[in-house]
C-alpha cells in the first residue's frame, strides 16, 4: 500500500482536465499499484527513446533521471492513465506542500500529441493543490519545454551543465504557481 495516496477529491473532472481526442468513457487515472515498476520504467524509457530520438550513449548516460522503481511508487503519488485498459501515461509528483515536484511525466510515443500529456497535467495539479500545495516545480527535458510553458509554467533557471555526447542540450528548471480555485 502507498504511504502517499492522491487525495479522493484530486480526480479531474473532463471539463477541469479537457477534451481529449477519445471519449471520455474510455480512459481512467488510477494510482499506480505496487509492482507496476517495471511497466512505469519501461515506458519511460521508450517515450524519451522514441519521442525525442535520443541516441544509445544518451540513454546510457544518466539512466536513473527516468527510471520508475517500486520504492517510488510507495514513496510518492504517481497516477497513471489508461485507455481502454492499456496504459499510455503516467506522472509523479513527490515531496511536501508547499512546493511538490512533478518528478515524471510520460506518455507513450503512440499516444503522443492526442491531450493526454495535458490531461496528466492537469490532474497532477488537481492532486497538488488537493494536498494543499501552492507550486509545481520540475526539471524539464529542453524538448518538453514548450509543452510546459504551454501548461503555464515558467522557465526559472538553464542548467550550466550538458551531456558530453548531446553539446547544447540543458536541463530546464521551472515552476508553476498553482491558481486558487474560484
């Protein structure tokens, strides 16, 4: 049983997390079960693999930035999301309000570009702020910038360092500021 469990109330509604391309009788966010890891690591690795076209010597050299073990998901909420009981996404958020991580969000390459990424979004900060946090901050892939800055985040900080085989590619740090509900 996770120690950290998404408050009831965190679901998103499909009017607070929006349309997405399929019926919304289709799809659920599930906190994910114990043991799931290994589904969560492997889609991890496929989306930035896929996704982002990233190179062997790239995935190889900093492998723990992605990698989902089971201690996370006893320690932290992560939230997948499932489609017609296939699972195409997933999000992590960890620490303690009033500024909790979105340490991991991942959506499988098939299901790229459709509204999930957004709707993992939206319920990570549905979650959040049911917790009782004010702010999101992540660690953002350069490639994932844009869809964050989409979702209303801002780009804090670039990170003086760069992988030695990918010259130019930096880490972006950002934050979201969680609106009040009205």
């Amino acid at each position: 049983i996770p120690s950290k469990v998404a408050p009831a109330q965190a679901a998103c509604s499909p009017a607070d997390c929006g349309e997405v391309i399929m019926d919304r009788d289709r799809w659920v966010i599930r906190p994910a079960r114990p043991g799931e890891h290994l589904t969560l690591n492997e889609l991890a690795f496929r989306s930035s693999r896929q996704i982002w076209n990233y190179p062997d010597d790239f995935m190889a050299w900093e492998p723990e930035a992605i990698a989902v073990k089971s201690e996370y998901i006893a320690n932290n909420i992560v939230s997948v999301m499932e489609i017609d009981g296939r699972l195409v996404g997933f999000s992590m958020l960890r620490g303690d309000p009033p500024e909790i991580e979105l340490s991991r969000l991942m959506v499988e390459p098939d299901s790229a570009g459709k509204g999930i990424g957004r709707v993992l979004w939206k319920h990570a900060v549905a979650t959040a702020r049911a917790l009782g946090a004010s702010v999101i901050t992540l660690d953002a892939d350069p490639n994932a910038e844009p869809f964050y800055l989409r979702m209303g985040a801002v780009t804090v900080e670039i990170a003086d360092w760069e992988p030695p085989m990918m010259p130019g590619w930096r880490l972006r740090m950002m934050r979201y500021e969680i609106p009040p509900v009205d």
